[in-house]
C-alpha cells in the first residue's frame, strides 16, 4: 500500500503584520507536528518531515528557520539530493560555497562536507532533500561544526 502525505498551506501573516523569530519558530513547530508522519523532529534550525521512505531511499522536507544552519557534516552511507522548495539558501558543498534559489538543485555526495543556511530574514526555508544509499540513519552523521553543540 502506497501512502503518500500532503502538507498543509500554512496560513500566512498580511503584509502589515512582521514575523519575528517566534513567530517563524512556531509557524514550523505547528506544520511538523500537524503532519500525520511519524517520522519528524524539531531540531534547533527548524525541524524535518520524512514523506516517504524505502529500502534505499528517503523523501524529507526540511525546514531551516531565518538566520539558522545546520551543522558542517558528512555522511558515510549515503548521499543527498536536495532541492529549494521555497527561500533561498547558502550552500556549502566541499570547499566551495554557493547560493541556491527556488527550483534549484545540488547532488551532495557520500562523505562530502556539506551544509546548508537559510539567508533570509523573513522566510523559512523549505527543502526537499532525497537521501540514497545502503543505510539510511539518522545517526549518519560527522558533525565538524554546529551553532548548536553538537560537533
């Protein structure tokens, strides 16, 4: 049986209204844990929603608040496709750095240093990432710098 789950529009703020990091905070916090998977987290940048999982692949949504980053990291088992669903993001792949917009897209390969950083002030980041490989965990993962304290 094949289950496929679809997000919510999340209701927006008017134009004469200003989101602050609260607002964004908990904008992300009620789309995650409003979703029927099973599979999701909030995490300190944002949080994620895994769509789909199989044996050798994995469909997640992550969402990176204004200003935050996720760790510099590498995975050993797998690899990662990611796409912009909406913002705009700082890209770190390897030794090079690059913006990426709405629609674009980047293969990070296994143990290649990777991370990703929302430059927006005022929009979450939504990404549509792809994990492929033999072992898809959660705990594939090196971290060499976090904002966070987790490295």
């Amino acid at each position: 049986m094949i289950k496929l789950f679809i997000m919510k529009k999340s209701e927006g703020f008017s134009s004469t209204q200003e989101k602050n990091s609260y607002d964004f905070e908990r904008e992300v916090k009620e789309a995650i844990l409003s979703h029927p998977s099973r599979d999701k987290d909030i995490r300190p940048w944002g949080g994620f929603i895994t769509l789909w999982e199989d044996r050798n692949f994995k469909v997640k949504i992550l969402f990176v608040l204004p200003g935050k980053r996720l760790s510099l990291q590498r995975h050993k088992f797998r690899k990662e496709k990611w796409m912009i669903a909406d913002g705009s993001a700082l890209i770190t792949k390897g030794d090079k750095k690059f913006i990426m917009e709405k629609g674009n897209t980047v293969m990070v390969e296994q143990n290649e240093l990777h991370r990703v950083e929302n430059i927006s002030k005022d929009k979450v980041l939504k990404i549509v990432e792809i994990w492929m490989g033999e072992k898809l965990l959660e705990d594939d993962i090196e971290r060499l710098e976090d904002d966070f304290g987790r490295a």
